[in-house]
C-alpha cells in the first residue's frame, strides 16, 4: 500500500471515531431516557394503586358510619335509653365529611359522583327520618308506638339495602379500576426490566466493540506514526475517548441503582400498606362485634326471634370477616419474612402436620401416605405454611367421603414434590383462578373457607423461586405439584441425625 493510501485510511479512521462515539452516546442516551419514562410510568401506576385501595377504604368507613347511625336509631327507638343515641350522634356527625373525602378522591369518575349524591340523598333523608322518630319518641315519654316502630324499621332496612347497594356498586367499580391498574403496574415493572436489561446488555456491547476498535486504532497508529509527537497524540485522544465512555457508563450504573433502589422502596411501602390496612380492621370489626353481642344478650326479648337472626348473621358476618383479616396478615408476613434455606426433613415435618390435622378433625376418617427419608433444602417455616394449607385443603375437600385419603411424595415424572387427594376435585376450566386470594372454586355452604390457603401456598413457593400446579377432575380428586426453586428438587439423600 502507498503513502497517500495510508494517508487516506488513517484519516478515514480518524473521522470514523468520533462518529462511532457519537453512536455510542445516543445509544446510551436514548436507553436512559427509555428506563427514565418506564420507572415514571411505574411509580404513576403504584400512585394509582395506592389511589384506589384509599377510595375502598373510604367507602367502607363511609358504609360502617351510616350502619353505625342506623343500629344506635334503632336502639333508641327499641329501649328509649339514650346511650344508644352516641354512636348514632358521632356517625351523623362524620357521614357528611367521609362523603365529601369519597367525592374529593373520585373527582375523575362522574359515576362515582353520581353515586355518591345518591348515597348523600338517601342518607339526608334517613337521617331526617331518625331525628322526627327520636323527637316522637322523647315527646312519648317511654310510651313505644309498636306499629310506627315496625314500620320505621322496615323503612330503615330498605334504606339501608339501598345504601348497601350503592356502597357495593362503588367498591365493585374501585375493584375493576385497581385490577386494571395492577395490570397496568405489572406492565410496567416488565418494562422497566426489560428496559434495563436491554439497556445493560447494549452498553456492553458498544463497550466492547469500541474496546476493540480503540485498540485496532492504537496499534495502526503506533505503525502508521513514526513520531514520537504524533505517537503522544493518538495516545492521548484514545485515553480521552476512553475516559468519556468510562464517565458514561459509571453515570448509567448510578441512575440504574438509583432507579432499582426506588423501586424496592415502592415494593416495601405496598407491602407495609397491605399489612396496615389489614391490621387496621381488626378494631372497627371488634366494636360491631361487641355491640352485636350486648345487642344478643341484653335486648334478645325486645327484638324477637327475627331481630336475633339479623344478629346472628351480623355476628357471623364479623367472624368471618375477622378470619380473612387474620389469612391476609398471615399472607403478609410470609411475604415480608426473610427465606432461610437449611436441610429440612420433610417426612418429620409432613408426618407433625399431618397428626395436627388430625386431632383438628376427630370425627373424619383420615389416611395420610407420606413417603419416607424425604429432606430438602427450603426455609422449614415456611414450608410449614404450605403444608398445612395443602393437607388442611386436601382434608377439607375429601370430607364428604367415607374415608379422606392424602398422598404426599416426590414425583420422579414431574420432577416436584405432590399432594394428592380423593376429594370433590375442580373443573380444570378454572385452574387459572386456583392460586389467586378469595378465588374460590367451590361454594361456601359446601366447603368453609377463606380463599387465601393456596394463595398462601403459592406465594410460599414463589419466595423459594419455585413454581406450583395442579391437576384435578371434578369428583375424583385433585394432585398439586410443586418445587423449591433448587438446582435439584429431589429427596436430598442428607444424614439428618447427623447434622442435629
């Protein structure tokens, strides 16, 4: 090759550099502007999370309120005894400030303005109702209109169906908007992942191409210069452009641990606000409860064998909206708990589960087949969980047989853990809603229960970076699958006595 092509090629590379750096720096731009508007869209969508759980919220406090005004109505009208006015006083007293709040966070729904106007006008007129029967029963001087009574108590139970209603349209309206709106955060998580992933994968590229571009040049140019000035010059502009991209990809590093700090911190706050709003419950749903209870046992002769059964039901209502509070702080410390794997004995472990379930249903006849010299890596709490929730549902579900069979095992086939019962089975049409919280397959009359068991279970597995499954037919009994995320989830072959 002549002097002038040399020339020519070097002052080819020469210019190409700059544009090769170029590239590199909208690439890296345009990646940080993309992961910048994914985790925006990220924390917009868990604001609206947040935003919808506090409208449910408000709609519940708003309902108890006006349940609140109506029993102390009630009671007063019944025993004429003014104690029972203080609930009803405070209740009016916060219904127009709680309806006020609910329109104030629904600005942006006209049918959830309407519906609260026609919450606002029901409750105007049952409250004035209440303050004409209260004045009527102070002018009576103890003496009780039974027909008014009746017909003011039938009037305050439509009202308050009616009230119900509304209240129940709200939340179902709140519910679609905070599935939609989970989606849509769960979109964005993906994004942001797959944003960031791509990002870091075309930094390394660009890093290495121009890794091995700079060092191509270096060497043409030792060649290609004989001088030791031009030799000190391309030297220097190779470290410059190194440094530049070495400034560049430290800046991406710190916005791409800044940006994954936020978004455990935004995990965190979900988690610690379901936590809170389940614990929350506990004090409202022991005051109903409680006034449920005098109401049963103080005043059973005045409200009649139908005022007992609204009692009842009210009662029964409390206990079991106080069990899915206690399954929902359960799955919530399971998932805030830290997994700790160590060597398990699953046979020992399985067998102290199954005899619990055992004594907790004397009166079923119950065969549990537990495979032996079965260990495991896993967090033994933990695991715990989820095996009483899987034998406790297999139990549950074969009840109605004359005997209960539960198979626990290892699975050579499917490479995972089983639980296999002879129970009512399901419709594998659903097997999709199995593991999702108060997703029921079956309906409470025929089998109690929360709907929180497998959701449990599966947020067990998912903590062990494992995966769960089932298969089933309806009658015939139903097998569950699961591993523990281990490299192997087989029977570990450990000397179990050994490590104690």
């Amino acid at each position: 090759m002549s002097e002038i092509d040399q020339d020519s090629v070097a002052v080819s590379r020469r210019t190409l550099i700059p544009i090769v750096l170029a590239c590199a720096i909208l690439f890296v731009v345009g990646n940080v502007w993309v992961a910048l508007n994914s985790v925006q869209d990220l924390e917009l969508s868990h604001r609206w999370v947040d935003h919808t759980w506090e409208v449910i919220a408000q709609v519940e406090r708003t309902i108890g309120a006006a349940k609140d005004a109506e029993t102390g109505s009630r009671g007063y009208l019944l025993t004429g005894q003014k104690n029972f006015l203080q609930p009803y006083e405070k209740a009016k007293a916060e219904l127009p400030a709680s309806l006020n709040r609910f329109k104030q966070l629904t600005s942006d729904n006209p049918s959830q303005q309407r519906r609260a106007d026609e919450m606002r006008l029901l409750m105007e007129h049952r409250l004035e109702l209440s303050e004409q029967n209260h004045a009527i029963r102070d002018a009576a001087n103890g003496r009780l209109d039974p027909i008014r009574t009746d017909e003011e108590m039938n009037a305050g139970k439509a009202d308050m169906d009616r009230m119900r209603l509304i209240a129940n349209q709200m939340e179902d309206e709140e519910r679609r908007l905070l599935a939609d709106r989970i989606r849509t955060a769960n979109v964005a998580v993906k994004r942001v992942r797959y944003t960031l992933g791509a990002a870091s994968i075309l930094d390394l590229i660009l890093i290495l191409f121009m890794f091995r571009y700079f060092s191509r040049e270096r060497s043409l140019r030792l060649t290609a210069e004989q001088t030791a000035h031009g030799l000190a010059l391309s030297r220097r502009e190779v470290e410059r452009k190194a440094e530049e991209i070495q400034i560049l990809n430290q800046s991406l590093e710190l916005r791409v641990q800044q940006r994954t700090a936020e978004l455990e911190t935004i995990n965190k706050e979900l988690e610690a606000f379901s936590y809170s709003v389940s614990h929350d419950l506990r004090a409202p749903l022991r005051t109903i409860d409680g006034f449920s209870l005098a109401l049963e046992e103080d005043y059973a002769d005045v409200v009649g064998p139908e005022g007992k059964d609204y009692i009842l039901r009210v009662r029964t209502g409390v206990q079991r909206m106080g069990s899915l509070i206690d399954s929902l702080l359960q799955l919530s410390r399971i998932t805030r708990a830290d997994v700790e794997r160590a060597v398990v004995d699953l046979t020992a472990l399985s067998e102290t589960v199954a005899s619990q379930i055992r004594d907790q249903n004397p009166d079923q006849n119950i065969e549990f087949t537990i495979e032996k010299d079965l260990t495991v890596q896993a967090d033994a709490k933990l695991l715990r969980v989820a095996l009483e929730n899987l034998f406790g549902n297999a139990v549950k579900f074969s009840s109605k047989k004359p005997e209960s069979r539960v198979d626990f095992g290892w699975d050579p086939e499917q490479l995972a853990w089983f639980v296999r019962d002879n129970g009512a089975g399901f419709d594998m049409h659903y097997k999709d809603k199995l593991f999702g919280a108060f997703n029921r397959l079956h309906g409470d009359k025929d089998f109690k229960g929360s709907g929180i068991g497998l959701a449990t279970v599966a947020r067990v597995v998912r903590r062990h970076h494992g995966k769960i499954w089932a298969d089933a037919k309806e009658a015939e009994g139903a097998t569950f699958w699961f591993t523990l995320g281990t490299t192997y989830d087989g029977p570990d072959k450990i000397d179990i006595a050994s490590r104690r």
